[in-house]
C-alpha cells in the first residue's frame, strides 16, 4: 500500500490554543481511518485541514503526493460528510447528489449515470424523487454519503457521521458503512469521539488528547496494548490499579498493589520495572464464581502461579440483554469496588448470581496490561 495521505509535524493555533499541536501520521490508501478522541481534543480540526477549511500553522500535509499548501478545498480529490449531513432540504435526493457535479460542469448523461450508481451503492434505488423530508435520518445519511461518493474523490471525510442517528440506527450503519467503504475502495478518514464507532469500522485509529497524537494502531491493539493510562481508559471500560513491580525473576513477576494486594503478571505484557505502575484490567477478563464459606480461591491447572483470585461481594448487577455488569465489594477494602462483565451465554445466565452474593473474581497473569505512572 501507498500513503494517500500524510501529515508531517501539523499544529493549528487559535490565538494562545493549540488545537492540534505537532501532529505527524500517515494514511494508506484504500483505509478505513479513524480520529478518535473527546471533544476539544483536536481531531475535529485536523479533519478540516485535510478538507482544506482550516490552514496549518505549522507543519506539512500531502495528499495522493501533492503538498496542499494553498490548494482550495473545492481543488483537493477529497469530498467531506458533515455531522449534519447538509442535504438541501428544497431539492430531490437525486438533485442532492447531483449538486456537485453540475457546479463541476459535467453533462447532462454523465451526472445521471453518476447519481444512479451513487443511488445503487448506498441502497436508495428508486428514491431519486423523492424530498429529504420524506426520508429517515438514515436515509438522509446515505443520501449525504451518495452526494459525496458521486464526485469520485480520493479520500472521503467523514464529520462524526453516524451521531444524529438513534443507538439502533447507529449500530446498523455501521455495518453498513463499513461495508460500503469495502465495496468502493477508497479512503475513508473519519472523526467521531464514539470508541465503539471507531473499533468498528477502522482498520486503524489515531487517539488524540490535547491536540497531540497519543496512539496510532489498530483497534485491537488499542484495546489490548494501551500505551497510556488515557487510551486504557478512553478506549472501552476498565479498572484502573495503582502499584509497583516488586518481584522479577524469570519465572515470575509480581506487582504489589494496596487494592488487590500481589497481582501475578505475564512477563509478556510487563513492558516497565520502575516506579508507580497501573495495572488496566478489562471487565470482561475477570471470571465470577460463588464464593461458599471456606471455599479456597480458584486457580487454574496449567498455571498455578499464573492465576489471581480475590474475594468479593456482589454490590450492584446491571442486567444488559447479551451481557450483565457487576459491581463488586472488595472483601478487604470494603471502599473499593471492581467492575466486572460477564456475557448471558443463555437466557438463564443472569439467575447464577444475586446482589449481596459472596464471589470469588479471578484473572489471567496476561489479562491486565500493565502502563508506567
């Protein structure tokens, strides 16, 4: 793959604020890229700059090779859809998409080919006539994506594209475009502060905090290989424990923590040794057994030393249809909770466990990820 975007060293000031500051990335062609982040943490801005409505202060950005220094947004080979679709409400679904090309001043024949096909691909066929009033707000979703797709650009930009849309919708759409992107080929940047957006549909994301660039991976990576207290905390629920490494040897690693007391660690997943540590451990990775009276804590066959237990009781279980959240009393700092997921494999999952209940919570040495303080 050939970069059709990059971004070398870009910051946007706005008087004293540095909107985005000292950015640099690059984009393949033919990607699904996320920017990804929580508002005012500059990804919003560094999509326009790529559209060409905002100018770097500083920094360089190229696009399919060309420095864009100058080049007015109507001259780039990219197309934007904005949060608010921007669809003219006075004009046909076909006129919407045909707007572009008739200021391009293509003919008659070529801007009706183009409007068909833009029409089939996001699955409008048979709606040309109709007003943007008459459609849902995903329709008038896709018709804000046809409107861009018909003018053939290189990258496509989207401005948090799916958050006017109900949560079902959204869920939908995303499928949805994530397929569409595939069928097309071509690039698609994408804003939105939506985790759960962005590791379902990218291929990459860029995390940003403040204007800078935090973490660049894909969306497994980001959620398993955190490189920062942020990201861990930002991308998904986890729990969040402060401690220190105070056993390495080759078989064997231990962090001593006031909350969960020693915490055997997988060698693989200890990337620092020094000072305050924070062990992130995911929700879902902790396993939940009845705790009975004198019940020794659980361990696993094919690594005793490997495993960690710890008691608790149940304080509050929220009943979500495909998965049940737990919130657990510690059984020794009765302050400190952990927050537990488990999946309702069957619809009687949920009956194995009842507020009050004493349980045992259990995790893998490889579980948590383990981030320098």
């Amino acid at each position: 793959m050939s970069h059709i975007i990059t971004v070398e060293n870009v910051s946007k000031r706005f008087g004293q604020v540095a909107a985005v500051d000292d950015v640099s990335l690059a984009i393949e062609e033919g990607e699904f890229f996320a920017l990804l982040g929580p508002s005012g943490c500059g990804k919003t801005t560094l999509l326009r700059m790529l559209a060409g409505f905002e100018t770097p202060t500083e920094g360089r950005i190229t696009l399919d090779g060309k420095d864009m220094a100058g080049v007015p947004p109507n001259r780039r080979p990219v197309n934007m859809v904005f949060q608010s679709y921007a669809v003219f409400p006075h004009m046909t679904v076909a006129d919407n998409i045909g707007y572009g090309l008739k200021v391009d001043g293509l003919g008659r024949a070529e801007r009706d080919a183009r409007i068909s096909e833009a029409l089939d691909l996001v699955r409008l066929t048979g709606l040309g006539e109709r007003k943007p009033d008459q459609l849902s707000g995903g329709q008038r979703q896709r018709v804000a994506l046809a409107r861009a797709l018909a003018k053939r650009p290189r990258v496509l930009l989207l401005d948090e594209p799916l958050s006017a849309l109900d949560a079902k919708l959204r869920e939908q759409m995303r499928f949805e475009l994530a397929s569409l992107q595939h069928q097309v080929g071509i690039t698609f940047v994408m804003v939105t502060h939506d985790q759960d957006e962005a590791l379902a549909m990218a291929t990459r994301c860029a995390v940003m905090e403040r204007g800078r660039l935090v973490q660049l991976a894909t969306p497994s990576d980001l959620y398993e290989f955190p490189n920062s207290r942020f990201v861990a905390d930002f991308i998904g629920s986890v729990n969040m424990i402060e401690g220190r490494l105070t056993t390495d040897k080759p078989d064997e690693a231990i962090i001593t923590t006031s909350e969960l007391g020693d915490v055997f660690i997988d060698h693989a997943v200890l990337g620092h040794t020094g000072g305050t540590l924070w062990l992130a451990l995911r929700p879902e990775k902790i396993e939940l057994r009845v705790r009975d009276a004198g019940s020794p804590a659980p361990k696993m066959e094919d690594s005793p030393q490997g495993y960690n237990s710890i008691a608790g009781t149940i304080d509050h279980i929220a009943y979500l249809g495909s998965e049940s959240v737990f919130e657990i009393v510690l059984e020794h700092l009765p302050d400190k909770k952990l927050r537990v997921i488990r999946p309702n494999l069957t619809r009687w999952d949920q009956e194995d466990f009842a507020e009050g209940q004493p349980v045992w919570m259990s995790w893998h040495a490889c579980a948590p990820a383990v981030l320098a303080g």
